[in-house]
C-alpha cells in the first residue's frame, strides 16, 4: 500500500486555516446570541429553545454533509466545495443577524433572529465537518494527533478574535454598547462584520492554498483500486451503520457529558456572570450592567480559548507521552473544576482562573476525540463516520436545551449560576467515561 507523503507544518497549517474564521464567527455567535435574542425580547428561561437551532442543525446537516463529501470531486475537490459553501452562506448570515430593524414592518425582530441563528448555524455545520475529514484525509496516521492539534490551535484563536471583538471595540474604539429596547448595539453590529469579512478570507485562504488528493492517488494510499474505493463509497447508509467501529459508540458516551456542559456553558454563562458577580435582577437584559457583565463574559469566551491555544501547542506532546485517553480525561476534570469554581468567584477578574480549567478541557474535546477516531475509520467512509460521530455531539445539546429552560425556572428558581454548577458536574462524569473507550494507540 502506498503510504500518504508526511506533510510540511505550514501544509497542515494551509488545512484548518479556514477553520480559524468559521470559529471567529462560531465564537461570536456563542457570546452574543442570547444577547442579542434577550434583546429582541426573548426570556432568560426561553433562551435555551433557541439555542437548540444550532445541534438540531448539526443533527440534519452533519451525517449529509459527510456522505455527500465523501462521494464528491470537482475542480474544487473533495471537501473544499462544501468549505468555501458553508462559508458563503454563514458571512451572508453574520451580516443579517444583529439587523432585525431592517425587517420589523415585516417580521418580528426575535423571529428574524431565529432565524438568522438557523441559518448561520446551518452553514456553520457544513463548513465543520469537512475540515475534520480534510485533516484525516491529508495526514499520515503518525501525524493525525499533531494536524488536530493544529485545528485545535487554529480554532482557539478564531475563537479568541470573535470572543473579544465586542470587548475591543466598546473599550478601545469607544463604539457604543447600549441600544434602545428591540435594537442591537453598534458593538455588536460591527462585530459581526468584521468577524464575517474574517471567516470569509481564511477559508478563502484554506480552499486556494490546499490540494486534495485526487480519487485514484487517494484510493491507492488505501491500497485499493479506484472501482473498488467507488463501490465501497455507494454501499448503503444502514451497512454503514451495522459496520460501525465500536469506538465511536465508545466515545458518545464521553460526548453526551462533555456537550451537555458545553451547551449549558453557551446559553446561560451571561446571566449567570451579570446575576453571581455584577448583582443584576433575575429577568435583566438591557440595563449598562448587564451589557456591562456581556461584555466580559465575551472576553472570558476569548480568554479560556487563549489558555486553549496555548495547551494545544503541548497537547501533541503531552498525549504521545501519557497517552491520549489520560490526557483527555485529566483535561475534562481540570475543566470541571473550572466550571465549579465560579461560584466561589466573587470578582470578575478572578474568573479568568477558572478559564484556564475551561480552556484546557476545550482544547482536548476539540482534538482527542478525533484523533482516537479517525484511526479506528474506514479511509473511503472518513466523512460519512464524521457525519454520524456528529450527533454524539448534537444530541446532547439537544437533550440540554429541552430541559434547560425547565430546570432553571423550577429546580433553580432562575439563578443561573447552579446551571455552570451542573455543566462541571457534566465534566466530572465525562472525565471518568474516557476509561471505557479503547483507542488504538492504548492508553
């Protein structure tokens, strides 16, 4: 069997450059949403329903996408056409969204933002699974871990830029972060520009600087024939399903709680932070406090990606020494601890300790689980497995944003904070389940 040539740092690099911008925008979407529905007039306890957009488009998108790259090839290539896609259509939604005064004589403002949040995530989720599958499809197996590792550093520090956009501009280009009731502010407004101009010209720079494998030198570095890589592409999605590796079952048990705490994270981190450190009353969206505590909770999205960054830059190393399974698992309870130690918080600026534990689980969900997988996976099935792995994902997010809202309004009498209680609690449980999965490399 021929083996894939090793690959230069600055060509894994050119891989997931593009992914540095879709998580720009991703990140923005995530500290600004329930912002921007609160300001359209959505409740603290509804908030989680829209967030279920985001994995219920995953749930559809994902599994599709990942079939439909994996049969595909034209000048572009193979997952590229659906990258440069997915970007288009995610720019054309960050410009939209924060606009809802553009279309209330038509439409409900909290109705346009629904959405533009489906759409934006829509393409979101067609960019993201092809950059996992391009890594795969490019890299060696001895350089699958260090190409993770590389996505992982490139995400975070899209993540860093979105998360801090807002931050920057109200402090430093003295744009405004207040709005009348029913209007975004300008902060935000232009972040979204920005961070959509961002996302556009990284992928552009990933779709022109990246070769994909032709089909026929690709299926020889599977050791098969061209015909025999077309017939094992068209076998039938319920094969696929049976043939399924064990690992993958393996993994969406680690998933559910490593997911579940993230989406609890996304939606509720700004009430939680505005009511536990700024003082704000239960059901305040618009006052300069609460704007004032959004804002900051934007920049510690921004700041547990930097300590994201900077642990994938050791990650590769740390996980060839004591092996991915220890090094995923100590991340997720570091991370727990994190979550955890909020409540003990009583300033703001102490919470940047507890970005650190969140920054480093972050970085191993984004890189471990992938690279445990994508050696355990049929070569010609990359995308489709993908696909699938992404409902370990979706789901949970699902499940969360379904009892959420309930919890929060009847278990925990609208006090946010015990809802990052139970995300580290979620971590704690997924740090244990990594000892059930078996990768291929050991412990």
């Amino acid at each position: 069997m021929k083996s894939k040539p090793k690959l230069s740092f600055w060509q894994i690099w050119n891989l997931s450059f593009g992914f540095l911008g879709v998580q720009a925008g991703f990140a923005l979407q995530n500290a600004n949403v329930s912002r921007i529905l609160s300001n359209f007039g959505a409740d603290l306890h509804h908030l989680s329903f829209f967030w279920l957009v985001a994995p219920i488009m995953g749930l559809v998108i994902q599994p599709w996408v990942g079939a439909a790259s994996d049969r595909t090839w034209n000048r572009l290539g193979r997952r590229k056409p659906f990258i440069l896609g997915g970007a288009i259509a995610a720019t054309l939604g960050m410009f939209l969204m924060p606009n809802a005064n553009w279309v209330v004589a038509i439409i409900p403002p909290i109705i346009f933002g629904a959405i533009m949040l489906a759409l934006m995530d829509a393409s979101f989720n067609v960019t993201f699974q092809p950059f996992r599958s391009l890594v795969a499809d490019m890299t060696p197996g001895e350089q699958t871990t260090l190409g993770y590792s590389v996505q992982t550093f490139l995400i975070n520090v899209g993540a860093i830029i979105g998360s801090f956009l807002p931050y920057v501009l109200t402090n430093f280009m003295d744009i405004d972060n207040t709005a009348p009731e029913g209007q975004v502010p300008d902060s935000v407004i232009w972040s979204f520009y920005l961070g959509g101009g961002i996302l556009l010209l990284s992928v552009l720079w990933t779709v022109f600087r990246t070769k994909e494998y032709a089909p026929k030198e690709f299926a020889e570095y599977q050791g098969k024939s061209l015909e025999e890589e077309k017939v094992a592409e068209k076998s039938s999605f319920f094969k696929t399903i049976v043939n399924m590796p064990a690992v993958l079952g393996q993994l969406a048990v680690v998933q559910f709680f490593s997911w579940f705490a993230l989406f609890t994270m996304w939606v509720y981190t700004t009430p939680a932070v505005a009511q536990h450190i700024w003082g704000t009353p239960i059901g305040d969206s618009s006052s300069a406090a609460y704007n004032e505590a959004a804002n900051w909770v934007g920049v510690l999205f921004g700041l547990y990606s930097v300590f994201a960054a900077l642990f994938s830059i050791i990650m590769n190393k740390v996980a060839d020494s004591f092996g991915r399974k220890r090094t995923f698992s100590l991340a997720l309870f570091v991370g727990a601890l994190g979550f955890l130690s909020i409540y003990f918080f009583k300033g703001q600026y102490a919470l940047i300790f507890s970005m650190v534990g969140v920054g480093i689980a972050w970085a191993a969900i984004l890189a471990m689980p992938y690279a445990i997988l994508s050696q355990a996976l049929p070569a010609g099935k990359t995308g489709v497995y993908m696909g699938i792995f992404n409902i370990t994902v979706v789901v949970p997010q699902i499940i969360s944003g379904i009892l959420s809202g309930t919890l929060l309004k009847y278990v925990f009498h609208e006090r946010a904070i015990y809802m990052i209680i139970m995300a580290g609690i979620s971590w704690l449980l997924a740090s244990m389940m990594v000892f059930v999965v078996k990768d291929r490399k050991g412990a």
